[in-house]
C-alpha cells in the first residue's frame, strides 16, 4: 500500500510510525526540512520538503501510483487544496484530511460541500475527537483513560493502583476464582515507566497503572474491585474557551450538564458565550483562585483544563484540587510531561496527538480491522478485529493460539453478546475479537487475523 502524508508534525509522523511499521510504502511531505529529515531519520519511510498543496511536490512524492493521502498539516487550507489536487490532477482513490475550523466543519457535516466539489472522504475534526475523549473521561472518573469498543458493549480503562486497592499483591489468575461473574480482564500493566501485556502470575502494586478490558455492564462493579468510586458528573468546570474548550462545552450541554468555562482571551470568551446557550463564561486567567471559586470550583464535580498550553493545563488541573475540586482532567499535548500527572494529582489527561491518531487510523483501516486505540506514546494498541474463515484463529480454543508475548485478547463478541475469553473458549470465523498488542506485534496480529492493513 502506498500512501503519503502530507504533515510531519506530532500526528503526521506518529500515522508514518505506525503505517511504516505494518510495511506500508510511506512518503512523507513538509515545508519544513527538518521535519521531513526526523522523519526519515528515525523512520523506514521517504521525505520531500516542499509544499504539500503543490503539483510537482506531489508528483515528487509519488502521487500517479499512491493509494492514499493524509492531509494532516497545520493548516485546513492546505489540507483541502491538497485532498483537491490529489483528486483533480492525480485521481488519488482515498483522500483523508484534517480540519479544525468550525465553519469548514459545519458546512462539511451538514451536507453543503458535495463530495466532487470539495472530494475529502474522511474528515477528522481534532476538536471533536477532544471533545468525545473529554466525554469518556466524565463518563468514568476513576479512570484515566478509556475507550468503548464492541459497538459500545465493552470498554477499556486506565486505571491507577493505589495502596487501598484490594486485590494489589494478588495473582492475576486468581481474579477469576475470586470474581467468577465478573466480565473484565487486565490486559496492560505500565510499571516503573514500561508497558507491558502481563502473565497470569504477574500482580498488581501500588504506583501500576493497568489497563482493564470490561463489559460495559461491569464497568461499576470493576472499578469497585480495583478500589475506586464512581460519582455521578453534574457540575463542570472547564479552563479554556478557545475551539477546544468551545467543542467540549458543547457536548457538555448536550448531556444538560451544569458547565462554566473560563477563557483568558476577550475574544474567544466573547465568542464562546454567543455560541453557547446554557454555559456560563467567565473572562479571566483560569490559574486566578478569586476567578476559580466565582466558577464554584470548590462545589464542582470536575475541571478540564483544555486550553493551548500544557502547563497552563497541569497548573489549573492542580490549583482547582487545591481549591476542592475532587476530580481534574488536563489536556496533555507532550507525552513527556504524563508521568508528571500522578504526583501532582491529576486524575485524567487528555492527549490530542493520541486521540487524532487513533480517529485517523481507525477512520483508514477497512476490512476486517473495525476499530484501532493508541495505547500511551503509541506503545501499544487495542485492535477490533472481525475473525476471517482463513485466520489461524477460527476454530482454536484460546489457550492453543501462539500469540506474541505483547498480545492479550480482552473479549469476543459472537451474534452481538460479549464473551469472555476464557482458556477453553473456541474462536469461530465471523466472530469480533479485541486485542492488546504491544506496538513491535502488531504485524503478527495482523497476520493471525489474516489482515493487512487493506484501506478499502
């Protein structure tokens, strides 16, 4: 497969990572130079520094015989000419682009651009992804990261091990003796800075961050086995009214929660009041304790802290526990600073970078592959597979597969219920398997499910 990607940003180069790595034919296209040299440098992929809405660049990066572009530079602008000129002057079969404007947005999803006048196939909104990640975080506040899979039937959640955890220096083969009816499945460990899949021997200490695979049904019931609460998110505070934390608020009043945002800039505050109907917005530094508890931040159920600045971010998430608040959330752009979150006592991160990859992946991956979730710094990931009739898989018991040591099945959904993949379970073709991959065994999951990464 031949693709190119036009954006060696954060997200560009994460996307060529990861394609790159499934032994994809990958070129990469910047204006700036050493953008495109990181990305040759570290990566098996080709460069061409150039503007990626020209022609002859284009034409430089292969585009009469490529099969995809990925518009995912910092400019809408750009992104649309090129996804234009790909079709145009290059009959590029599938166009992918990034857009955050919200008036491109809103006259792409309402059905105003038609497809031969403006030919993007998949429009990915950072904002948007922000927002539903936001919502996900709200929708279970002991965890720190989460994601739904299986038409919405399970989740994956990130949660922290602490002290008071009651199954901590515990086998993990023996959660299943102590909790027989109980759906869930701890598929990563991170300890000490490293990911992980873990064996049925390994345990759980304090300071681990793990990863459980859940029914949706249990999800309540697995937070209280691991030691956590869950309260219910009526009144929200957000730091930061720009398009991030205008989208996020948007959703919040979808859900009629009770919300007040915080923007440091007259204009964007300005503009998110006139946008928002049921929203307070408060004009002022989202770090000023005064402007905090006019917001009610001590009687608040959560803060997000979504403004452009991570630190900004982490100093509100921490000011807002400081006046009360007991749950706080910060947008993380620099996955550098996440190991940071846990002493400082912010109970959820946000990283646009992770969400916009795992959105642009699951949004180009076709098949059999219906759904990819980025897992850290791209360390790993869960992968939503249908399982084909020629797969090693179909008709093997689980504890007979040769799976990777990086690679855990969470759950299998046959004629639309969730299974638990106990050792004697039998996979069939037809049937819809989630799996924990470490990122190195991608490729073999890819094969035991009779996959490649077939965009269309």
């Amino acid at each position: 497969m031949k693709v190119i990607i036009c954006g060696a940003g954060q997200v560009g180069w994460q996307i060529a990572r990861h394609l790159s790595g499934e032994m994809n034919d990958v070129t990469v296209v910047d204006n700036n130079a050493d953008l495109v040299r990181r990305a040759t440098d570290t990566l098996d992929v080709q460069g061409i520094a150039g503007f990626a809405s020209y022609p002859d660049v284009l034409e430089r990066a292969g585009a009469r015989d490529a099969d995809m572009i990925i518009a995912a530079t910092h400019s809408d602008e750009v992104n649309m000419v090129t996804c234009q000129v790909a079709h145009s002057v290059f009959s590029i079969n599938r166009k992918v682009a990034r857009l955050r404007a919200q008036s491109y947005l809103t006259a792409i999803y309402s059905d105003l651009y038609r497809r031969e006048h403006l030919p993007i196939d998949v429009v990915i909104s950072p904002e948007r992804e922000v927002a539903a990640a936001a919502m996900q975080r709200l929708s279970a506040p002991a965890a720190f990261d989460t994601e739904t899979f299986l038409d919405g039937k399970a989740q994956m959640m990130g949660i922290n091990i602490t002290e008071d955890c009651p199954i901590i220096n515990t086998a993990l083969r023996q959660l299943t003796d102590l909790f027989s009816t109980l759906r869930a499945i701890v598929v990563g460990i991170r300890r000490d800075g490293t990911l992980f899949a873990p064996d049925p021997e390994d345990q759980l200490f304090p300071g681990d961050d793990c990863y459980v695979f859940s029914h949706i049904d249990d999800v309540a019931r697995t937070l209280e086995v691991f030691g956590k609460s869950q309260k219910k998110q009526e009144r929200i505070v957000v730091v930061g009214g720009g398009n991030v934390g205008l989208t996020v608020a948007r959703a919040l009043e979808k859900r009629r929660l009770r919300t007040k945002v915080i923007e440091r800039s007259r204009a964007n505050a300005e503009r998110a009041a006139e946008a928002l109907e049921r929203t307070i917005v408060l004009h002022g530094d989202g770090l000023d304790s005064a402007l905090l508890s006019e917001a009610g931040i001590s009687r608040a159920d959560a803060m997000l802290a979504v403004t452009d600045d991570d630190k900004t971010n982490m100093l509100a998430a921490v000011r807002a526990r400081a006046e009360g608040c007991p749950y706080v959330v910060a947008l993380i752009n620099d996955p550098t600073l996440v190991p940071l979150m846990a002493p400082l006592g912010i109970d959820a991160y946000i990283n646009p970078r992770a969400t916009t990859v795992s959105s642009i992946l699951r949004h180009i991956r076709h098949g059999r592959v219906r759904q990819v979730y980025s897992i850290g710094d791209a360390e790993a990931e869960m992968i939503e597979a249908e399982v084909m009739s020629t797969s090693p898989l179909a008709g093997q018991a689980v504890r007979d597969i040769d799976f990777p040591e990086g690679v855990l099945i969470g759950a299998v959904m046959r004629g639309g219920e969730v299974k638990r993949p106990v050792g004697s379970f039998r996979i069939e073709a037809g049937d819809v398997i989630t799996l924990f991959a470490m990122a190195a065994d991608v490729p073999e999951v890819e094969r035991l499910l009779q996959v490649s990464i077939d965009f269309f």
